[in-house]
C-alpha cells in the first residue's frame, strides 16, 4: 500500500512548489512586513475558498483520465479558446514575474553582481534545456527535494522567529481597519496568487495524468487525492509561516521592502539568517533560490502543457512534441521582453501578474464546477455536498473582490 502511494505521489508536491513562490516569499512576506497580522483572515479566506477548483483538477483526471482542458473541450470549443486567450494574457507576466524573483535569488547566491536581463536569459536557457529532454521524471525528482528542504529551513525560522519574539512591536491587529485604496488593490493582488491562480488548477490536472504514465501506475481517487491534500496543506502552512516572519521581524520598523529583485532577495535572505543566526546563509539561500527555480521550471512547463493539449484537441494532434517546444520558446521570449518594461518597478511587476490571475479566476472556478459536476463523472465520484456549497461560496467570493477591484480601479 505504502509503495503504491510512492508513485501516486508527485503533482501534489509539484503544485506546493508552484504555489509557494511568489505568493509566499513575496507576497505574503510583504502583507506580514506592511501589515502584521491583519491580512492574515484574508490569506486563509482565499486558501481555503480557492480549493475546490484546485481539487476538481485532481479528481477529474483521476476518474476520466483525461485533463480539465479535455472537459472543457467537451463542453464547447469555445470554453477552450477561452481559456487559450486567458492563458496567452497571463502566461508571459507570470512567468516574467517568478523568473525576475529566482534571478534577483541567483545573483545573492554567487553574491556577484550581474546585470538582471543577462542572469534572466540564462536561467530561462537552463530551464529550456531541462524541460526539452520531455523527462517529466526529471522535474518531478528535483520538486521533491526542493520542497523538502525549503519546508524544513522555513519551519526552523518560523520556531526561532516565535521563540525571540517581534523586533520591532508586538501591538499587532487581525483585522484589517482603514484601509485605503491603495491597501485593497494590495488585498486583491495578494488573494490573486493565494494559494495560486485558480487557472492552473488545469495543470493539476495534466501533471496527475503524466504521473500514471510515468509510473505506470493507476492510483485510486483516495491515493490521488491524498496526494494533493498533502501538497495544499503545505502551501497554507508555509503562507503563515512567512506572513509571521514578515510580521516579526519587519512589522513596526521604518525599513520598507526593497523594489528590486536582487535587493528584495538580500532582505529575504535576512529574514531567516535573523532568526537563525549567520551559520544558516547558505542553507537559506541555496533553499530559496531552489524553490523559486522550481517555480520557474513549473510555471515553463505548466503552461506549455496546456498550450500543447489545447492545440492537440483543437488541431486533432496525438501528443506534438514539437507544440511543446515551440511553446516554451514564446513563453519565455515574451517575458523576457516584460521583465525589461518593469525592471525598475519590482513590486508593481509582481502586483500586476497577481492581480490579472485574480481576475480570471471566476471564469475557471465557474468552468471547473460545471465540469466536475457534469454527466462525465459518477454521481458516486462527485464531490460530497460540502464541497459544493464550498465551490459555489468561493465563486461569490471570487466575483464579488473582482467586482471591488473594478470600483477601486
């Protein structure tokens, strides 16, 4: 039983390290650093609010053996050139966004100071050249580990962190009161990638499907979903870790969290070498850099994937490589060419990709709840009750901050 559960497990991990870049050590590190404690509520609202869609990807593949993006092709083409345009208007800023905080990481790391664009374009070379060579086995080894060690290094910050107590003040508040404009449109980015963006609940989906070829093994929809049980809670889990870290040793002093990648990714590094002492730098940074790189080679491939299933279904294509390939060209030619328009505005960069996903969302959460709940799977195989009335709950709460957005904008 336990050897089976070894080759179910790895999507759920997968997606861990997708969701725990930029929403986690940016994202959340920063509403803990600005605000303490007080968008914590919000911060597990979205977690907790966005998981049935993610989960839906999880089950659905499971039980048909096929992706979301063939459910959605099932229910019309045009759910699935929906989709496409959505995934070509958020594609290139995301990956734009989590490949400028790995580089700003790679530059602490060999503690040279190179020229951004330079390190960018030979991150996304070696991302390029892991992901050709198609070995999902490959990605799936190096994710695991990563998580690994970056759950252990932040779990050991996060208990020193509590143990010394805040820096700077303890009159922290859990609820957010007075806030401006400017601290909503922050609320919204933050949810917006909060575990992630509910459009990618899609490659949860694909990744579940390579895994039982990889393995050749069919797990049952207990083990599949343990698997990503264990990959969400890891997320939430390490969301306020780092808000605590922000809030205990940033919270209540007049440092505000640098606008460039590589200085962010000195104060970063800070974080934890404050809480741990100076003997655990290289540990953090070889641990954070990794996570981040794992994100980045995630994002590449997550994508991908979804443009080459996209166009196989519309196409009618047995599996093309040569779609994949392609793929991973344009995607990283077009955020590398973004990255330049925002190289000197580091968080609004990080802002507008979270918030374009945020904007999105309903339209996946609506598509993903029509589908798990369609004629394609056994009433015995559907979702329990509670987690209907969860995914309807999290579609009106994902409607109505879309709706907010569009007043505050």
């Amino acid at each position: 039983m336990r050897s089976n559960f070894l080759k179910t497990l790895g999507p759920g991990i997968l997606f861990a390290s997708t969701a725990i870049g930029v929403s986690h050590l940016v994202q959340s590190t920063r509403a803990g650093a600005e605000y303490g404690f007080a968008m914590l509520i919000f911060i597990i609202l979205a977690n907790v609010l966005k998981y049935p869609f993610f989960e839906f990807g999880s089950r659905y593949a499971n039980i048909t053996g096929l992706s979301l993006l063939d459910g959605y092709y099932k229910k019309g083409k045009w759910l699935l050139y929906i989709y496409i345009i959505i995934t070509f208007c958020t594609m290139f800023v995301v990956l734009a966004a989590v490949s400028y905080v790995c580089s700003g990481l790679m530059v602490e790391l060999v503690g040279i100071e190179f020229n951004i664009d330079n390190v960018v374009l030979c991150l996304f070379l070696i991302c390029f050249s892991i992901l050709a060579s198609g070995r999902f086995s490959l990605l799936d080894h190096v994710v695991k580990l990563i998580s690994l060690i970056l759950l252990i290094s932040t779990f050991l910050a996060f208990l020193f962190t509590i143990h010394n107590g805040p820096i700077f003040t303890s009159d922290f508040t859990f609820l957010p009161v007075n806030l401006s404009d400017s601290d909503i449109l922050f609320l919204i980015a933050l949810m917006g990638w909060m575990p992630t963006a509910v459009d990618m609940s899609v490659w949860n989906s694909i990744w579940t499907i390579e895994r039982i070829e990889q393995t050749q093994y069919k797990p049952s929809l207990k083990e599949t979903l343990l698997d990503f049980n264990i990959g969400y809670f890891i997320t939430i889990f390490l969301s306020i870790c780092f808000v605590t870290l922000g809030a205990f040793i940033m919270y209540g002093g007049n440092e505000a969290l640098p606008n460039s990648s590589t200085e962010f990714a000195a104060r970063l590094v800070g974080l934890y070498t404050l809480s741990l002492g100076d003997w655990a730098y290289w540990i953090i940074i070889i641990s954070a850099f990794s996570v981040m790189f794992s994100t980045t080679l995630a994002v590449f491939d997550g994508y991908a994937r979804s443009i080459q299933r996209s166009f196989e279904l519309l196409l009618k294509y047995d599996k093309s490589y040569r779609i994949y390939l392609l793929s991973l060209v344009v995607i990283g030619a077009g955020a590398y060419l973004i990255i330049f328009n925002f190289m000197s505005n580091f968080k609004e960069l990080i802002d507008l990709a979270t918030t374009i996903s945020f904007l999105i969302a309903p339209f996946c959460a609506i598509v993903n709840h029509i589908i798990i709940f369609s004629d394609d799977i056994p009433i015995d195989k559907q979702p329990p009750l509670y987690l209907k009335f969860l995914s309807i709950f999290g579609i009106f709460f994902l409607l109505a901050f879309s709706l907010i957005f569009l007043i505050y904008v």
